[in-house]
C-alpha cells in the first residue's frame, strides 16, 4: 500500500491530537448513484473523498469545500462525533480500494487459483483506474480472503472450513471482509502516523509553520485548540511491500493481535476453539465433529460456561443505508396502532404464522384472524403512503 504526501495540495495538516479518544475508526461506503457516476459532478465527488480521507489526521476539522461535498453527498456525517470516519467509493461493480487492499495481501497461489492480479493500493482510496475491475473482482477478492485468514484462526489439518456450518462463528469472522477491512486499514493509519516524517519545507513560498499556527488559533474557539495542532506534511511512500511475503505475513498477523493499537482476537479465537456447539459443525463427517460429539456425550462432562468481554471497535456502514431509518419508522407506526393492532403486528413481526397466532389466543380457526391481518396491512399501507 502507498500513500501520497500532502505537500502537493497544501502547507500543513491540521492534526487532532485527542481523536483517538473519541471513537474507533469508522469505514463507511460511499457508493456515487448512476447518474454521477463518470461525470464531472462524479468525479468531483472522488476528489472530495480522497481529500476527506489524505486529511484524516485532521478528526473534526476537514477543508470546508471538502466538508461541503462530503456533507451533500452523505446527509447526516455533519452531526457525527467521531472524528475517526474514513469514507471508501464503491464502484457500480461493487469494487473499492479496500477490496484491491485486500487482494495484495493474498499469496502468489491464492492469486493464481482464483485468477486475481495483485495491484498496489492507496491509501487515499482513490478509485482511479479501478472502473475496468469486473464485478466478479469483490466476490473472488472476499472468498480467497477468507480462506486465508481461516488458515491463520484454525490453522489445524482436521479443521477444514467445510467441517464448519457457515453460520459458525469462527467461519462468520473469518468471511467478514468488512470487518477485517477495518482493522487493517487501522493498522495501514498507525503506520503512516508513526512510520513518517514531516517534509521538510523546501518552497520559500511556503509561509512560516508560526504563521500559520497564529492563524489557525485565532480561526477556532479557544477552549479547542489545545486538542489541535500543525504540521508539515507528512511525506509519501510504501506503508507496506504488497510483493514481499513476509510484509504481507505481518500485517495480517497484526490485524489479528491488535498492533498495539486495537484488541487481539486471540482470547475470542480461542474461546470459539475451545467452547463448541453442534450447530458449528457441517453435516459432513470428520475427525473433528468425532472428537466434539465424544466429549460432549461423555459421562463426565460438565456444563462449562466461559464469558470474555470485547469491544466493537471495527464498525462499518454504508452510506446508502439511512442508520436508525428503520427503528424510527416502526415506532410510529406502532404509535398509531390500537392495542390489540400492536400485539398483532409484534407477532408477525417476530415470524410467527396466522396459525400460530390463532393458536395461541385460543381460536379453533384462522379465519377472522385472517381477516384482522388483511386489515392491518390495508392501515399500514395507508400510513406508508
């Protein structure tokens, strides 16, 4: 991965220096609407969140015509308080910068069988030259992704991915691209913060470092600029060698243990090894499945409960998805709902069947209730309207 000095654009950066304290890092998709897309307007849009992200250092305090852009195309990221938030472009493929990031890190073979070209991410997220990737490129770039960090979580012969139902939760964290987009790209931050220099002013166009920092404190309220500082920019260059296995080996393992800077998964990998359940395994035969059904029926076995606490701190969104839309759209319809509408619609909210339904409120049939669901969905789809 490689990352581009901001000396090109701009004198200094603006650097929060508090902004870790104020929530984790937070990756949102930004996926342009066909319309935009290829356009001027659309091109616009990338340049703005590319900025966005090269000022990340810079929390709350973004350029204001970057802000504008950003704030027209995601309603709503104005009132966020965390500072931390990295946008990521989708193409109308569904491929991103992140998708090509993890590619990079596959081995020469997984490539091979899976037909993927290693290319050299940015860390800006620019999706410049990524319009031509297939939208076969995110699906195959997941996958083979998965299998690879499950070769890392249960690294054992006799524990085969297809030994595990999907719905494990070993092969869940193990095929969660996203989740694993976030801790490495948090890793790709700390070592562009602490593997860099600032560049060392070589224009005498530039204006004084002293300058600026009078400027910039006089321009926001007092009580705030001790969390804020100035710097030159940092300079550009490789985060991580993408062509060297042992580099790709260690960002991986660091994604898993934390780097210092997030929480292992070790503790939950273990757990997850340790504490299984019928469910976590396929219908196929193994060792393993042997091993667990032996132990579990066994005389002496004992009920052995074990609780570990951790953090969400990889969380992902799309910007497409309007968050908290849907929990506030069902509290008002509940809200103009009688009672006995309420419990009914709570009941076929939670999956139940007409029978079920009528089962329960002591009913020999289905039809009158029948008839109270047709009621419900015809006042429903007059408040929808």
């Amino acid at each position: 991965m490689r990352a581009i000095s901001n000396a090109f654009m701009q004198q200094v950066e603006v650097v929060q220096k508090n902004r870790w304290d104020q929530g984790p890092l937070e990756i949102a998709f930004v996926e342009p609407s066909p319309r935009i897309s290829g356009t001027e307007q659309g091109f616009k849009l990338q340049v703005a969140l590319h900025t966005w992200n090269q000022n990340y250092a810079a929390g709350q305090i973004r350029p204001g015509d970057v802000f504008e852009a950003v704030t027209a195309r995601v309603p709503g990221i104005e009132h966020r308080t965390n500072p931390n938030i990295i946008l990521a472009p989708v193409t109308d493929a569904g491929v991103s910068e992140l998708h090509v990031m993890l590619a990079s890190l596959l081995p020469d073979a997984v490539l091979r069988e899976s037909g993927l070209t290693r290319l050299r991410a940015n860390m800006g997220l620019m999706l410049t030259g990524r319009y031509d990737l297939p939208s076969t490129f995110p699906v195959k770039v997941e996958q083979a992704f998965a299998d690879v960090i499950w070769s890392k979580l249960a690294p054992q012969k006799r524990t085969k991915p297809e030994f595990f139902s999907r719905s494990s939760p070993l092969r869940l964290l193990a095929g969660d691209a996203r989740f694993w987009m976030n801790r490495i790209y948090r890793i790709a931050l700390d070592r562009r913060e602490n593997g860099f220099v600032p560049v060392v002013q070589s224009n005498e166009r530039w204006d004084s470092i002293d300058d600026l920092r009078k400027q910039f404190q006089e321009s926001i309220p007092a009580e705030e600029y001790a969390c804020f500082d100035l710097r030159r920019p940092l300079m550009g260059g490789t985060i991580w060698d993408e062509n060297d296995h042992s580099e790709r080996d260690t960002v991986l393992e660091e994604a898993i243990q934390g780097a210092g800077i997030m929480e292992s998964l070790t503790p939950v990998i273990e757990l997850l090894q340790r504490q299984r359940a019928h469910e976590d395994f396929s219908s196929r035969v193994s060792w393993i499945k042997e091993d667990f059904e032996r132990s579990f029926y066994s005389k002496r076995a004992k009920l052995k409960v074990e609780l570990i606490e951790t953090l969400d701190d990889a969380p992902v969104w799309s910007t497409d998805e309007c968050e908290g839309y849907g929990e506030v759209l069902f509290r008002d319809l509940m809200a103009a709902l009688d009672v006995r509408k309420r419990q009914l619609f709570l009941a076929l909210r939670m999956g139940k069947t007409v029978t079920e339904i009528a089962a329960s409120e002591g009913l020999a049939g289905h039809a009158a209730l029948s008839r109270r669901v047709q009621a419900l969905k015809a006042k429903l789809a007059q408040l929808l309207q």
